[in-house]
C-alpha cells in the first residue's frame, strides 16, 4: 500500500507521490512509499500477466513509449513482464497521472526494438523507456536522436550510453567505484584482484584499476581466471603467490565462482581472513551468506530495504515475485510522471534530466550524466550468515558539486 510523500518546489502544493525526486533548487518527493550476458537478467521467477497484452497503459495526454521483450522465451520474457507489471504500479501509485504508456514488444531483437521504437514515435511518443538488451538500446537510441527525443533504457553496459540516451541501470562502474573508495578509507592501499574473463569481468577491470588509482593504492596482482572451473587453477596460484604483498583481495563474480575461487585460494595456503574479501553487487545471494570462508567480505550494492517494500506491493497487487530489475521499470515511470506533473514544456530536457541533484527512487539515489551513464548511491554490505549487513549507508543526497 502506497504512503504518503511530500514534493516541495515554489508554487506546487504537497501532493501525494510515490518516488522522492530532486531536480536542482526543487525537491520533489518520489521516494519509494514505504520506509549472463552483460546484461544480467537474474530470474527464475514465473511469470505474472500476459506477455502477449500490449495494450496502451494509463489514458493521459502525454505519451511514453515502453519498449520491453514481452514474447522473448526464457528469463527475458519473464523479466519483461515483471517489469510491465512495474511500471502498470507506478503509474497507479501515482495516482493516475497524465500519461499514456504505450507498451511495445520488440521480442528481444534490435530489429524489433527498432521497428517498436518507429511505431512509438509515430503514435507521438515524447520519450522512450527501454529496451533492454544493449544491441535494443542502440538501435532505439540511433533513431530517437534524429526525432530529439530521449531514452531512459536498461541496458547494464554503458558502452551504448550516448547524449539522449540514459541507462537507469545497475552499472558495475558504479559499485567499483564505491566498494573501493569504502576500502580505501578503511586503509587499505595494496589490492590483488581475480576477474572472470568475460565481458564483465573486462567492464570491472578498467573500473578497478581506474578506482585504485584515484584513491592512490596500488595493484600488486590481477588476474582471469576461465569460467571452466577446471582451468581456474593457473590464474589463482598466480595471485595466490602475490597474496602475500596484498592487504585486499577484489572477487567480482556471483555465488557460482566467488565460493569455488576462495576454496582454491585456501588450497594454495592464502589465509583469505587476512586479506579483506571485496566484491560487487554480485555477491548479493543467499548462497554468499552461508559460505563461512566470505563471511566479514564487503561488497557495494543498493540498500534492500527499498526493494522489500516494492516486493511487498507487488506480491499483494500480481500475486507473484517481481524480478529484481522491475524496479528500475517503477523509477523510470515514476520519474515520467513527476516530470510531467511538474516540469511543463522542459519536463524530458536534457536539462531536466542531467541535474546534478538526481532523483531518488526504491533503490535509492541515482542521477543521469551528459554521456548517459548514472551515477547511484549505494550502500556497503557485510557478508554475515543472515544476509548482508550495512556497514555504510547509502547516502541520501549527491555531494554538491561532484
């Protein structure tokens, strides 16, 4: 059930909100109502709802396109719909605001994504939300651009991030940054670092040098290991021999590898309590927290707590599980509709969209950068037998002038 959230800005009245948004000077509240492949899906939720219903959501004026792979088979089309059923909430939660979403289907494919986009902007759509494959994204994005008309898409690989094109998305960038500044500040200066070798692995590894760098550490160790688990060995007697110069181990991988790397770590007489065990929002998985050897690592991920309370109103309203992305589908359309209650002709501005306030939705602060990467606020976790453990709060507002 929906609570109650103020917006504040000159000349608007409090009004009943569901996401707590900041646009520069204004502050509008659009908070959440209650206190792979590159691009990472993470479900094996059923699914909720009818892939094949695109019917237009809402019966407001304005007009946003959702470009989601509603009838692409396995886990994107479960995620799809989760994340229509997302955005159908936010709409509702808002209490009906004036806007129309037009739901598109683009199965999954950039063809389709492309041929939804047309269809979309025909029909006189202002803005698109989606899709979410990265190749989707830059084949809808290549076609809004010559309409102006901007992008919020899902895509967790910032390579397809262009001016207009904004990815709402988890970026791995993101949780780099923060889980080593964390380490940094806690004195940890010399890092060994074990990497899948796949795409993200690469993706985190420019992150990472990059981060450690800034904050003056330095890596003494850094290797791939394959995602054949027996072929892991070479790559990890190699770090394991650089164990010794290092105070800080850097795994980010999910609970398939992180558990089998450390056991092959302790097999080549690393003592991992020694070294502090970092990772990224990957670690977030039941099976991290009831491995006793990762128990005290440390990891960057959004505060939960927004999630719970968003599962909860989904469970009650679709009678199932949302997918974890289904609340970026809830931001995105959240967003939309603040804007378009308050920001008028400017309300989908580059201007708009880029403030250096941001905005803050379920999973906490987030804001939209001029190359259409975000920046988040995330929380450090501790991995403990019950789950992560918050050792650093999210924060609740951007630094000014960063």
């Amino acid at each position: 059930m929906a609570t109650q959230a103020a917006i504040s800005t000159q000349g608007i009245a409090r009004r009943r909100l569901c996401v707590s948004l900041a646009i520069g000077a204004a502050a509008f509240a659009l908070a959440a109502c209650t206190s792979s492949s590159f691009d990472r899906l993470g479900t094996d939720a059923p699914p909720q709802g009818d892939a094949t219903t695109t019917a237009p959501i809402g019966a407001g004026q304005i007009r946003v396109a959702l470009i989601l792979p509603l009838s692409a088979p396995g886990n994107a089309g479960i995620a799809a719909i989760s994340m229509k059923n997302a955005a159908e909430m936010a709409l509702a939660e808002f209490k009906e605001p004036n806007v129309q979403l037009l739901v598109k289907d683009d199965a999954g494919t950039p063809q389709g994504a492309q041929a939804a986009a047309q269809q979309a902007l025909a029909e006189g759509a202002e803005l698109i939300i989606g899709p979410l494959f990265a190749q989707s994204v830059s084949a809808v994005g290549a076609l809004a651009r010559t309409r102006g008309i901007p992008v919020i898409a899902f895509s967790t690989d910032a390579s397809v991030a262009t001016r207009g094109v904004y990815l709402l998305s988890f970026l791995p960038e993101s949780d780099v940054r923060r889980i080593v500044d964390y380490a940094a500040s806690r004195g940890k200066r010399s890092y060994a670092a074990l990497l899948p070798d796949n795409a993200y692995g690469a993706v985190v590894e420019a992150a990472f040098q990059q981060a450690v760098a800034r904050r003056g550490g330095r890596v003494v160790a850094l290797e791939k290991y394959p995602l054949d688990a027996t072929r892991m060995g070479d790559s990890i007697r190699r770090v394991a021999q650089a164990a010794t110069s290092a105070d800080t181990l850097f795994i980010p991988d999910g609970a398939d590898a992180v558990p089998r790397v450390v056991q092959q770590l302790e097999a080549n007489r690393v003592n991992v309590k020694r070294l502090q065990l970092i990772g990224t929002g990957l670690w977030e998985d039941p099976r991290m927290f009831e491995n006793p050897s990762l128990t005290g690592g440390l990891y960057a991920a959004p505060d939960s707590a927004g999630f719970r309370g968003f599962a909860t109103r989904y469970r009650a309203r679709y009678g199932g599980e949302p997918v974890r992305t289904a609340t970026l589908a809830y931001d995105a359309v959240a967003l939309v509709a603040a804007l378009v209650k308050t920001q008028g002709q400017q309300r989908f501005s580059e201007q708009v969209l880029t403030g250096p306030s941001g905005f803050a939705g379920i999973d906490g602060i987030f804001r939209f950068k001029t190359d259409g990467t975000n920046e988040r606020g995330l929380a450090v976790l501790r991995v403990a037998p019950g789950g992560g453990q918050v050792v650093s709060p999210a924060p609740k507002t951007f630094a000014p002038g960063t």
